[in-house]
C-alpha cells in the first residue's frame, strides 16, 4: 500500500460551503484547479496538491489567510508570512509561540489568538480574545467555535504548523474540543494520534511542556519554499486508518529537509522497543525504511506538483546535499527524472 497525500473530501465541502455562505461562486474556483461539484461530493478524499491550489485561491479571492480557521476576523495577505518571519529566530518553541500570540495583538483583523498555558509537565495551545480590543467590544468565544469542522481545523493546522518548525511531529497527549462528541471520532483519533476529549471547557493541543525548550530546526530558505507551497504542510494527511503504519507515517511527518527520525526514537515515541516495532511492521507487510522512502517519494512528487518548485529547491526540502543525488533517488522511485516527471501531461496523478 502506498502513501496517498489526501485531505478528506468532508473538509473541502465545508470549505466550499464556507465560501457560498460568503455569498461567492465556487464554480470558477473549481474549474480553475481542475475539481467538478460532482467529485467533491462523491469522492471519499481529495489530492492534497489540488486542495493546497483550491485553499490559496479561496484565500486570495476572500482577501483572508485566515479563512477556514479561527481568528475571529479576517488576516490580510501577507500576515502568515510577517508572522513566520517574526518567530523564526526564536531560541526555542516557547517563546516562539508567545511571539505569535504577540503578532496577533498587532496584526489588523483578528480577534482570537492562541496561548501557551502551562501547568506542571504538561503545556497546552489554546485561545483566548486578544487584549488590544476596543474597549466595549465583545468577543464571544463560543460564537468563534461554533462550527466544530472549523475548529478541528484549526487545531489540526497548528499542530502541524509546529510540528513543522521543530522538525518533528510534536506528539500530544490529548486534543480537547468543547463540541459534543461526533460520529467520526475515529477520525479525530487518526488526525491528531492521540487522546480525544470532547465536552471540554476549552479547545487545546495538550502535549509535554519539554517541547517548549525544543529550538527551531527552519531557516530562512526552508521558510522560504515553504511559504511556496503553503498551506501542503499544514494540511497534508495519511490515510484514514489505525494501522501501526498509519502512526510510523504521522510521526515522521512531512518535513525531510532536516535529519529522518530512526526506528529507535519511533519506537520510543511509540512506547515500545525497536524490536517490536520492526516485528509489528513486519505482521503489516512492511518495514520501517519502506515507510520511509514512500514518505519520502510522497513528499518529492508534491513539491513536483508545484511548478513555482525549482529542482534545487526540491532536493533541499528532501534533505539532500547534492540535487544529482535526488534527482537519483526521485528516478528510482518513480522511473523518471524530475524534468520528465513534471513535463508529463498527467503528473499530477502519477504514484
């Protein structure tokens, strides 16, 4: 079984749904990146290089990089970008957190920002009205959650967007929302790994406060391509299922510019010896380095997919030192040399 980079076609109909109630045509924004009404409705997942096209277009149109997710107004292009820039020399995860906390107080539009509570071992992202409010406005937070594919959204986009900069999926403890509990809890199971609690009086990412000492692994450049392809890493996702490989593959997430995790530090995130881990992987038809060259053959026919890409660019994102040496790897796992792969008329859904 390969890795299929897909987003689950329930969250593109919400998102379209969004934008109609907004009074827009969706029409021209599918034909525009290649979708029909009719796939969206029937299709049980949608390619994540089209849903990344189909998100930028909506967020430009809508004039809001906030669109889709809570803010409690909409952030003008370029906020996701400044606020990036403002964090990316953080000394370590903490205080970059608090500086996008910062960034929201100052930043036109919006009026929910997320904090950082911590209390004992444990640190949790959750949100909070900003305090540079006029005074008098009120700012309900349950009006902001009232939409729970909105909030676990956001939550999902925040997750991965540290995940991101700290180089490695950050493994939580528990994803808390104040929804009641829905029929697709399964799913929220698969989406975060980890605990889910509904009924909450809080919607939060909670996870070992030691993540908050971790120091941002990006730079400028990795910033750079990523902004590029904005917003795959914040949204990309495995398939639907409680495999052990389904775990291995959200654990290594989709970040290959710096050094791979090794099965031991899996399996200890996983809370098992490394033994286990290959044995059990084994039982499921695969192994821990397949895992990790289809994650990686995944991530390289993305970044194909986006033609704004250049070829050096992509093997830095893959982590390779050399772009011959990528363009090696990318031929033995797909038959063709990146030049070729991106020039044939149905790249975009070659595996």
């Amino acid at each position: 079984m390969e890795i299929k980079a897909t987003v689950p076609a329930q969250s593109v109909r919400y998102l379209l749904n969004a934008v109609e109630n907004q009074g827009c045509d969706i029409a021209p924004l599918l034909n525009e990146v290649g979708l029909s009404r009719s796939e969206v409705e029937e299709a049980k997942g949608i390619s994540v290089y089209l849903y990344g096209l189909l998100y930028q277009r909506i967020m430009q149109m809508m004039n809001d990089e906030s669109f889709g997710i809570l803010s409690g107004g909409r952030m003008p292009k370029g906020s996701f970008r400044m606020m990036c820039l403002c964090i990316l020399h953080s000394k370590n995860l903490g205080q970059a957190l608090k500086r996008c906390s910062d960034f929201y107080e100052i930043c036109r539009g919006p009026t929910i920002k997320p904090i950082v509570v911590k209390k004992g071992r444990f640190a949790k992202v959750t949100f909070a009205p900003i305090e540079s409010l006029e005074e008098g406005a009120n700012i309900s937070l349950d009006k902001a959650f009232d939409s729970p594919e909105r909030v676990r959204t956001t939550l999902s986009m925040w997750h991965h967007f540290i995940s991101w900069f700290i180089g490695r999926r950050l493994v939580l403890k528990a994803a808390y929302f104040t929804a009641t509990r829905p029929d697709d809890v399964e799913y929220y199971q698969t989406l975060f790994q980890s605990d889910v609690k509904f009924s909450q009086h809080g919607n939060a990412l909670v996870f070992p406060a030691s993540y908050l000492d971790m120091p941002l692994v990006q730079n400028d450049d990795s910033l750079r391509s990523f902004l590029k392809t904005a917003p795959y890493q914040l949204l990309v996702m495995v398939d639907n299922d409680n495999s052990l490989k389904s775990r291995v593959i959200s654990i290594l997430g989709k970040d290959f510019s710096q050094e791979m995790l090794s099965a031991e530090e899996v399996a200890s995130m996983l809370n098992m010896s490394v033994s286990t881990l290959r044995r059990r992987l084994t039982d499921e038809d695969t192994s821990f380095q397949q895992i990790k060259d289809e994650c990686r053959k995944e991530a390289a026919i993305t970044y194909i997919n986006a033609p704004q890409l250049s070829f050096n660019e992509i093997a830095a994102l893959m982590g390779f030192e050399e772009p011959s040496a990528f363009y090696r790897s990318f031929k033995k796992w797909t038959g063709m040399t990146p030049g070729e792969y991106r020039k044939h008329a149905d790249y975009q859904t070659l595996n």
